[in-house]
C-alpha cells in the first residue's frame, strides 16, 4: 500500500482498507449475534476458538511460505504423520513423551526440508513438490499406524484440555504460534528474506540473500508449524488418526489468503491469517448455530473465499 | 464530417488526432495537468519530458490504459472515448512501449496474429499465419524465421517484431515509447529507417525519446511536458540547450560533469574470464578512484561478464579478485562481502522489490549485517536508508511509498543506494541510466563522481556513446564475447570506439 493513497484518504478510510478482513470479522460476528441467542456466549466464542485453532496453526505456517510466493499443499498430511509418530514412539517404541514430541516436531521439519530441497535445488514447482509430500506424508502415517488411531501419551494429551476450567489450551497454543509467526515475519532476518524473495527472488539473489538456504527455513518452519497443529489435534481427540486434517491445507490457504496474503508473494501478514482463520471458523459455527445445512456451508465458504480475495483486488486495483 | 474510411487516404499535414486540456490524477499525484496534443498525417511528433513528466499517462491516455479525469482526444475531427485496447485498435492508435506486448513462447508468427490467427475451417491455417507474417517482416525490413520463439531474439529483434504487429493492425497513429533506449547505434538506424518509411506513408508517429541528439535526426514537431502540463510546440530542428530549458525549466550546464579522481590501488582484477560460448578470456582491472567503461553491442557479452564477475552466473575458467581477496565462483554473496555491487541492467526484474517500500529496498543488501541473533536491526536499517534516500534526492513521500510509483529515474536511485547503503567499493553499473530522464541523469552522473572522489572504483557498461565518452576514464571495448580494445576516454570519438565494437574477432569461441 503505496503512502501517497493513505495521504489521500482519511485515516479510516485507509485503516478500513487495510484492514477490510478484520471489518469482515467483526461484522460477521455482530450479524450472527443478532441472529443468534447462543452465538455471543463464552462458551460459544472459546468453541470457536478451538475449531480455528488447528487451522489457525497450519495457516500461520503456510503464511510464510506464500509470501515467498510459494505454496504448501502437503501440511494436512505432515499434520498427521506428525501426530502418528508422536503416538507410536511413545506407545509402540516407548520412548519418554517429551522424547517423543521432539521427535515428532522434527519429523515435520523434515518434510519440510525435503519440500524445500526439491524446489530449490531440483526445480520443482512448489505446487508438484508439495503436492508430492501430500501424498507420501499421508501415506507413511498409514504405513506407521497400519491405519488405525493410536492412543496418544496422556500427558500430551492435557494439551486438548483447558486451563482452569475455561480456557482451552489449542487457543493458547494457537495464539503463541500466532506471536511467533509475527516476531518470525516482522523482526527476523528470514522473515524479512521471505518478503523480498516473495516479491523479487531474482532481485533477492542480486542482493546477497541466500535464496535457497532461506527456502529451506521457510518450508522447514511450514513443516514444524504443521507438526504442533497435528499434535493439538490429536490431543483433542486422545488419539492420533492417520486420516486427520485431510483436506486442511486448502483450508489453511483459504485463511492466509482471505487474511489478505497474495499468492504471488511478497504480502501478508500473521494478524491477517489468524483473522482469516477466525472468520472460518465462526462462519461454520454461526451456520451450524443457524441450522443451515452442512452441504450449504460449502457454498457459503466458497463464496465467502472469493469474495475476499474479489474485494482485495478490486480495491488494489482501484488504488494503482 | 468524413468517414473513416477517407480518413484513412488523408493527405500528410491533416490533422489526425488532437488532445485538449488533458487532466488525469492519481492519489497523490497529479499526473496531468492540462496537456494538448495534435498529431498530423505523416509525420514524427516527438514527445519530450523527464521522467515524472507525464509522458507515461498521456500514451496510456491515447491506447486506452487510462481514463481522462477531463478533457478529451478527437481523432478525425471527431471526440472519441478510448476505454480500452480495442478502441485504440478500431481508432488505428498501435503503442509500443517499453516493455514488450509479446508472448515468449510462442513464434513470431503466432505473436503477429495473436488473437486474430488466419483460419481455414474453423482452424488455425498455420501456413497463411506464416505467409503473412513474412509479409510483415519484410515491409518492416527484419530478417527473422517466422517460425522462431520470440523468446530467441534479441531485444532489438523483438522491437522490430513489435513494429510488424503494429503494421498488422493497421495502425495510423503509432506511438513508440523510448524505442531506441534499448537499442545499438547500428540498430537504432535501421529503426529510424522504418520510421521515416513508415513517415512516409502518412502514419502518424508519436516518438519518445531522452536522446536529445536524435531529435533533430528523426522528429518533425517537438512537444515539451513539463510537471503534467505540455509546455511548447516547437520544431524539431529547435537547438538541445533550448530544449533541455524548456524540458526542466532551468538550465543545465553540463550534460556530462565527469570530475576525473585521483587512480589509487586497484580494487577489481578479473584475469582469463570464459565461459564458453558466451564470453572468452575477459582480463582487466578497475583502480580506486577509476570509471571504466564498457562499451560494445548489444549481445558483445557486457551484461554476462559483468554478471560472472559479480557471481549472479558461474563462468568456467579465470579469476576475479577484489581488494586482493579471491573470490569463488557463482557466489553473489561473497562477491558483496568483498566489496562488489551490481546495479542490473533491469531495474525492475532484476533491481528491485517492486511491491515493498523505498526503505525495505535500500536495506536488501544490508539486511543480513544488521541482523543480531536473528532479529533484524530495522530501526537502524531504516535511519541508514533515509539518509541515503536524502543523499541521492529520491523524490517521495516518505521511505514506506512503494517504489512500484516511483519514477524511473527515482527508481534507479533506489537500486544505486542500496549499494551505498552496504558501502560498496567496487559498482558495477549496467546501463545505470537506460530510460532516464536528463536531469536524474546528471544526478547519477554527479554521484559517480562523487564515489571516485572517495576512493570507490566504478565500472560502467553502457549503449549509450556519449555516456561512456563523457563519463569513463577508459574504456573497455567488447566484441564476439572478447575484449577487443582499450581506449583511453579523452580524444577518442563514438567512431573510434564503433570501429572496434564491430571488429570481426579472429579466433573467438564465441558466435
């Protein structure tokens, strides 16, 4: 967003602008509030923070690989394979759970290093090489399970509980995954890489950024923030399921884009996913509440994606 | 009122086309600010302005890009509302700009009948696309396969292949922005040839230009922007410092102000370069306190020495050292360490982060030695940008306007600071003032004369003669991949140094 519109516009006219999904959010959940009596309830809105906490995570780590314009189809399945592992090395193999965590996180770490040496160092399109991982992440976390859910290790499972009595411990870890996406983005070198990269790798290159390395964190990163959304989603349901969180990289992309990202790369930010991810999230639940029918979510989601990103255009376009 | 049809056989001298009171704003910025314009049959209207000037909106204006916040564009008489590209097309108006409409990957040929490709049965006749196509080629004079990718040819190939579009449409006014900045001196007269042809067949041409000295050559009427208004209609045979007052509303002394330095150590040896096929045996070396330029065709392999030299691409055999230290191969970030920066010859593709702020791109190259522990020093890197933005007087709003609505002369400074930024030693500058407007020209020349004053060393590829005879110290001439010759800068003329650009290179590996 170029300073001379914000000289132009008032202060909130550009706030609104840069800012159109938090509007979105909030609106949403004023509208759902009037039309339903359960919506704004403690209850209710901490439900619908743990319904957004695991795509929350996913998406924060897709945010950084789409804003070095790349894409991560493959974190659904590292979410699972993650959690397989974590399960079946401290049941199966009986190693200590805080061993076995350790484990687990570094597996996700890994599929992100391979995704990330097939696209830097063998060429492949993001979309092949992730789209490869998908399928070979879900596919060994069946090989490991056998496909059968394996009892996850109690302790690890506390992390599907609450704090007190009230507060669930997935929105806690959502929103320090969320801090540490922003600090990674804004403050750190290989955030402010993923931006120029994102926005220029060539120009990047011609700089002294060492693409290829910072191509590595930023998918490793994707990979680890999968592997903690795979754990709090087994500890949700005290096991690990080797056909969990199939489908949610697209959700997790849904959020990062609706929070204002461009799949070209150099833009986004990890408010803007965690506002994405919220408005999901409430949207399926105001719906649920408003007894509207499972199939006509779907739609209503669709249509939701494509609008964001049409109103994010269009006012872009405006604006150049 | 005649129809459009008459209008077409119009005898040269009637008024074609005219704009009046042209206004268009943008947030921020009032691109134009009251702009008239009157385009007759048959002949060459050059367009004159720095960068910023309004050129830019005014042909974006005419194809339809933009729309008029008021005024209005009468062709034949007769208002017109152009609200796209295919309202220029029926109105006969066919631009070339910069940036080339052209699909890499498909041949020339398909590139001529894009959208309109000659069918036989509902499919493509592929051999009446070709005929066509070499029709075309023909009347614009290029020799080029028809069935080559145009992602082959060069870039002034490719013009040419951009002009034979035009014709194809058959375009009566025809407006060519800054056609010959990319473009040798023996390209640019067979450029000029079409032209005049097309000139004389009563086609209205629109020409940009920043080479004040081709002015004369090839236009008919001149008219000046100036800060969004078009200031003077004056001939084209109107002297270069009139014009250049007219343009900046000020005089400027010198076109060229080297300040020659004092020679010291040098700073950058490169000895027995070669990557086969492309560049062969490359020796030289550049002082502190030196401006060598490097001068030869385009294609000569400037660009890719320079790139090899800077690590951007690998080379198979030589060395580079700069300041005594050796560097490796195909490393861009050692090369930086040592003291080595690279100004590309693609501003945009290549120079800049075209949607982040002035401030994130001055601190590209800075940013991994402001980091501690991770964590990037900005507040540091951005009070180290904005000194350098007000050292080189890039015009803007703030450090966070994005540099994508700088101007291209604001632009080249943002790529040039970064390296002062990062306190380069060695600049490699490549075309640094292609598209430039004549008043950021001086500025950039200023400033290289600034760096040789203190000791950096600076070497400077450029297709433009007078550049590299006003500003080099020596000048390196390049020919077939080789280095043919040195020239001292004092004394020697454009034809000495064309003499040995086009030098058949005895025992050269490269075609």
């Amino acid at each position: 967003m170029s300073s001379n519109v914000l000289a132009r516009r008032s202060p909130a006219a550009s706030w609104f602008a840069e800012n159109g999904a938090l509007v979105a959010l909030v609106v949403l959940v004023v509208a759902l509030s009037l039309l339903s009596a359960d919506f704004l309830s403690v209850t209710n809105l901490l439900n619908v923070g743990v319904q957004a906490a695991v795509t929350a995570i996913l998406a924060f780590g897709a945010t950084f690989v789409i804003v070095t314009g790349g894409i991560d189809l493959s974190v659904g399945s590292v979410a699972a394979l993650s959690a397989i592992v974590l399960a079946w090395t401290a049941t199966s193999a009986g190693l200590p759970w805080p061993v076995a965590t350790a484990v687990s996180l570094a597996v996700g770490v890994v599929c992100g290093l391979v995704n990330a040496a097939l696209i830097a160092y063998g060429k492949l399109p993001p979309f092949i090489a992730t789209l490869a991982m998908l399928g070979i992440a879900r596919g060994l976390a069946l090989v490991i399970s056998q496909g059968s859910p394996i009892a996850m290790p109690d302790a690890v499972s506390t992390l599907g509980g609450t704090f007190g009595d009230y507060l669930p411990i997935p929105v806690v870890v959502m929103v320090i995954m969320g801090l540490i996406a922003a600090v990674v983005l804004n403050r750190t070198y290989p955030g402010r890489a993923m931006y120029a990269i994102g926005g220029n790798e060539e120009a990047a290159r011609l700089s002294g950024i060492k693409v290829n390395r910072q191509k590595l964190i930023t998918y490793a990163l994707s990979g680890a923030f999968a592997a903690v959304a795979g754990i709090v989603l087994a500890s949700r349901l005290a096991s690990a399921q080797p056909q969990a969180a199939a489908g949610y990289e697209l959700d997790a992309i849904a959020a990062v884009v609706i929070g204002g990202a461009s799949l070209s790369g150099g833009k986004g930010r990890a408010l803007g996913t965690f506002v994405g991810a919220l408005i999901l999230a409430v949207l399926r639940n105001g719906l649920n509440l408003l007894s509207v029918s499972a199939f006509w979510q779907q739609v209503v989601i669709g249509v939701v994606i494509a609008l964001a990103v049409l109103v994010d255009t269009l006012r872009r376009r405006g604006t150049n | 009122m005649m129809s459009s049809d008459k209008a077409r056989t119009r005898a040269h001298g009637t008024e074609i086309l005219r704009a009046e009171g042209l206004r268009k704003g943008f947030p921020g910025v009032q691109a134009l600010d009251g702009v008239d314009l009157t385009l007759r049959a048959g002949e060459v209207h050059v367009l004159l302005g720095e960068n910023g000037a309004g050129k830019s909106t005014l042909i974006k204006i005419l194809s339809g890009a933009y729309r008029p916040d008021a005024g209005r564009v009468l062709v034949d008489g007769q208002p017109v509302e152009i609200r796209g590209a295919g309202d220029a097309q029926r109105l006969g108006i066919a631009t070339i700009y910069q940036e080339f409409n052209l699909v890499p990957q498909l041949t020339v040929a398909e590139n001529l009948s894009l959208g309109r490709p000659p069918r036989r049965f509902g499919l493509v006749d592929r051999k009446r696309m070709i005929e066509q196509a070499e029709a075309l080629l023909d009347r614009v004079g290029v020799d080029v396969d028809p069935r080559t990718p145009v992602g082959r040819l060069g870039i002034a190939r490719m013009q040419m292949v951009e002009i034979a579009k035009a014709l194809a449409l058959d375009a009566r006014v025809l407006i060519m922005d800054e056609p010959t900045a990319v473009l040798t001196t023996g390209e640019v007269e067979k450029l000029f040839a079409i032209v005049r042809q097309l000139r004389d067949d009563g086609v209205s041409i629109v020409f940009i230009t920043h080479h004040l000295e081709e002015i004369a050559e090839i236009g008919d009427r001149v008219t000046v922007l100036r800060d969004g208004r078009s200031v003077a209609e004056v001939p084209a045979g109107t002297p270069q410092d009139e014009l250049i007052g007219v343009m900046v509303g000020r005089p400027i002394d010198q076109q060229y102000p080297r300040q020659a330095a004092g020679r010291g150590e040098p700073l950058l040896k490169v000895s027995g370069l070669t990557r086969t096929g492309v560049f062969d045996d490359v020796s030289f070396e550049v002082r502190a306190g030196e401006v060598v330029g490097v001068a030869g065709l385009v294609g000569a392999g400037r660009t890719e020495v320079a790139r090899a030299v800077f690590g951007a691409d690998s080379y198979d055999a030589g060395e580079v050292v700069v300041r005594g230290r050796r560097l490796p191969k195909g490393d861009v970030h050692a090369a930086m360490e040592a003291g080595l920066g690279l100004v590309p010859e693609d501003r945009k593709g290549q120079g800049l982060v075209l949607g982040a702020d002035i401030g994130e791109n001055l601190g590209l190259v800075t940013m991994r030695a402001a980091t501690r522990a991770g964590f990037v020093d900005r507040a540091g890197q951005r009070g180290a940008a904005a000194k350098v933005a007000e050292q080189l007087g890039i015009r803007m709003t703030g450090l966070d306007q994005e540099v994508r609505t700088l101007s291209g002369g604001n632009q080249q400074k943002v790529v040039i600071g970064k390296w002062l930024v990062a306190d380069a030693h060695v600049l490699i500058l490549d075309e640094p003032t292609r598209g430039i407007d004549v008043g950021a020209k001086v500025e950039i020349y200023q400033l290289v004369n600034e760096l040789t004053a203190a000791g950096r060393a600076v070497l400077m590829i450029s297709s433009d003669l007078p550049e590299i005879l006003g500003m080099s110290d020596r000048i390196l001439v390049m020919a077939r991949g080789r280095l043919v010759g040195e020239l001292p800068a004092a004394g020697t003329t454009q034809d000495d140094v064309m003499a040995l650009a086009v030098t058949e290179v005895e025992g050269s590996r490269v075609q």
